[in-house]
C-alpha cells in the first residue's frame, strides 16, 4: 500500500497530464472552448456574488477608493467618496427628471443637455458629500450669476420678463448700469436660479380637452345702426389630443400638438349685427406693435415654397402679447399647427391673429382694448422655437401687418 503522501503526488501527476492534454485538444476543438466559456461566465458569476462576503477578498480596506468629483461645465460641484458613488448620483438625478415628473405621460427620450463628467481625484475646494446629500444638491435650484448679451431690440424690462428676474435685481447685480442706455452686445451678470445638470426630456401625453368655439358675425339690415342680437349660443366642442411635452429639468419649454381626434365639433355663435362693415384698408397707427420687441423673425410672403400669411416676431417664452387694436376676441384656443391662438376682430372687417401662445389670457366674446395683454409667447403648434406669429386680415385677405405697423 502507497502512503497518503505518496497518492496525493501521484494524483498531481496524473492531473497535470491531463491538463497538458486538455490545453492541446482545446486548440483543434472549439466547442470544447465554447463550453469552456459557459464554466467560467459561471465561475465568476459566483465569485461576483459570493466573492465579497469572504473576508480575503475585501479589497476595499486593502485599498480605499480615490475620491471622484462631479463636474458641470468643467467646474467641480460635488465631491464623493468614490467614481462608483459619483455614477450612481448621476444616475439618481437623471431618474428624478425623467420620471414621475408627468403623471400620465409617457417618456419618449431625453438627454443631457450641459457638459457634466466625473473626474477621479481631490481638486481641494469641495467637502466630502454623501450620496444623498449630493443628490440633493444636484435637483435643487441654486442661484448662480448667468452672462447675458443684450440683444437687438432689447429692453431692460423684457429682458426681466423674458429672463424671469425682477427688473431691479438686475439693477442690483449690475452697478453703474443705465437701463435706458443698453448697448447691444453689452453683457449683463443676472443671478438666477439654475440647475448643475440640465435633462432635456420629452413626454407623450394624451388629454381629452374642450374645443373652445368662435364667434360667427353676420350683417342683418333689420338690426338698428350698432345693435346685435345673439342668433345661436356657442357650444365648445370636444377633442381627443396628444402632446409632445420638452421639459427643461422641472420646466416645460415647448409643448407641440402631434395627433388630435375631434369627438365632438364646436359650435359657433352666431351673433347678427345691424351695422354694415366697411372695409376700409386702415392707415398707420391704427394698430400698434404686438410685442414689446419689434425685432422680426420671419417677414410676411412667399417663404419655402410657400406663403407667410404674418410676421414672426422673435419673443422668448412668457413675453407679454398686447392686442394691437381694440376689439372683440372671436377666437381663443387650440388651432392645429398655430397652436393657442387667440383671433380679434377689430370690426370693418379688420382681424388680428395672434398664434404659438404659451398661456391665453382672454376668452371668446370677450372685448379688449388696443395694447391690452392678451396672453403670452410660446412655442405651441408647429414651430421650430419660441417666437409669436402675427396675421393682420382686411375683409377676409392678409396684409403685410408691417405696412399696417409703421
Ligand atoms: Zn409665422
């Protein structure tokens, strides 16, 4: 009988021969190779799973982790105590925008607008942050200073409107500053409330919405000079629409109509008029100008093929839209591709139109006075970017409105 060392050595043996064996047939069959595979996906499935738990293999006292700094813009905002923890923040801060924000919608896609990256290293002005903490920080608003280039046409007050900061705290952060002197190209410090990381997403909605209905005048000789008479009450209408929702983090930025099924078709009012229109091609002055800047976009005419029936205005969102003659408001809604609009008829069979709102301030029968502020610029419908779409209409046709504004 061999002794159990002598075994144990003659077990080696016969070991190592048959791997030298193995390694030789592995190079002429393949499959062998492939099965070989399989093994050692599932060997260092089990060592990812219980290799951590075996006190040998706790690297991480061994050796500690280089810290990882999140940077925006190539500045360093938060500091964690490793790369592995930086990722998993980003990733948090992505998920809050992208999810849970619209109820009902549905993300299509998103992306990350601004420059952010994560550097390993201690670039020595940051505290340690925890995850959470640095979560915190990165879906909360901070106030940091913003260059603006004064711009064309620029104002200080639609610049605080635009821009959403009250006008003296521009004053304020701006010393020396003469809000009746801007020169383009000077740059302003505003300080306003931005995020380190900006998630641009888009959500589908679907809504079940009113169709708002218009007003429908007709001459009626039996009616006295000036009077009209209510000949059929309006009825709202009911549609099926879906949108495209673009959220800036929080905020919504655009908001485009992409599918609409009518359930059920507005009625108009129908509203006689005793006094005859008369056309009459206005001079200057009678309208004044629809937006505080007069800085125009796109000119009215032939345009891709095509006619512009109106001037494009440039107006970021939010710009206060001022009714350019006074009149009664015949149309405020939902249009298709002029997305909300509201339509004012000035009588003698004068109307304005006013198209891509973002809120709409007045409603249909409505009377409002020359300048009066009848909603806000947006970029609903089919736009390509925020601006307002202005159509003057004389008995029915367009005019240029910039003849007309002069
Ligand atoms: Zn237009």
């Amino acid at each position: 009988m061999n002794s159990d060392w002598e075994t144990n050595l003659e077990q080696r043996r016969q070991e190592r021969r048959t791997r030298r064996q193995q390694r030789c047939q592995a190079r002429r069959r393949t499959l062998t190779g492939l099965g070989a595979f399989a093994v050692l996906v599932m060997l260092t499935t089990i060592f990812v799973r219980f290799g951590p738990a075996l006190p040998a293999l706790n690297l991480a006292n061994a050796t500690p982790p280089v810290p990882a700094e999140i940077l925006c813009n190539d500045q360093p905002v938060v500091k964690l105590a490793s790369y592995a923890e930086a990722k998993d923040v980003i990733e948090q801060v992505i998920a809050h925008f992208t999810t849970g924000q619209e109820k009902e919608g549905r993300l299509v896609e998103f992306k990350v607008i601004n420059d952010v990256a994560i550097r390993e290293g201690d670039s020595g002005g940051l505290p340690l942050s925890t995850p959470e903490a640095a979560y915190e920080s990165l879906i909360s608003l901070k106030q940091e200073p913003v260059i603006y280039e004064v711009q064309q046409g620029d104002v200080l007050s639609a610049i605080a409107e635009n821009q959403r900061i009250p006008m003296m705290e521009i004053i304020e952060s701006n010393p020396g500053l003469d809000p009746d002197k801007l020169q383009i190209g000077q740059t302003l410090k505003l300080v306003k409330p931005v995020y380190h990381i900006t998630i641009e997403s888009k959500f589908e909605i679907d809504a079940e919405e009113a169709i708002p209905f218009g007003v429908e005048e007709v001459y009626d000789p039996q009616l006295g000079w000036g009077k009209t008479e209510t000949r059929r009450e309006g009825q709202p209408g009911k549609r099926k629409a879906t949108y495209i929702l673009t959220k800036a983090n929080c905020e919504v930025v655009n908001q485009e109509l992409t599918a609409e099924t009518a359930i059920e078709e507005p009625v108009a009012r129908l509203v006689a008029r005793g006094d005859r229109y008369i056309v009459a091609s206005r001079g200057p002055g009678q309208f004044s100008w629809p937006v505080p800047s007069r800085k125009v976009s796109s000119p009215f005419g032939s345009r891709w093929g095509g006619t512009h029936h109106g001037v494009d205005f440039y107006a970021g969102i939010g710009t206060p839209i001022a009714a350019t003659a006074a009149g009664v408001v015949t149309f405020a809604g939902w249009n298709g591709l002029y997305g909300k609009e509201v339509i004012i008829s000035h009588g003698n069979g004068l109307e304005s139109v006013y198209a891509h709102l973002n809120t709409i301030l007045v409603g249909p029968g409505q009377r409002v006075e020359q300048g009066e502020n009848i909603g806000r610029s947006g970029a609903t419908g089919r736009v390509t970017g925020p601006h307002l779409h202005f159509e003057i209409k004389v008995a029915g046709s367009h005019r240029d409105p910039l003849e007309l504004l002069r």
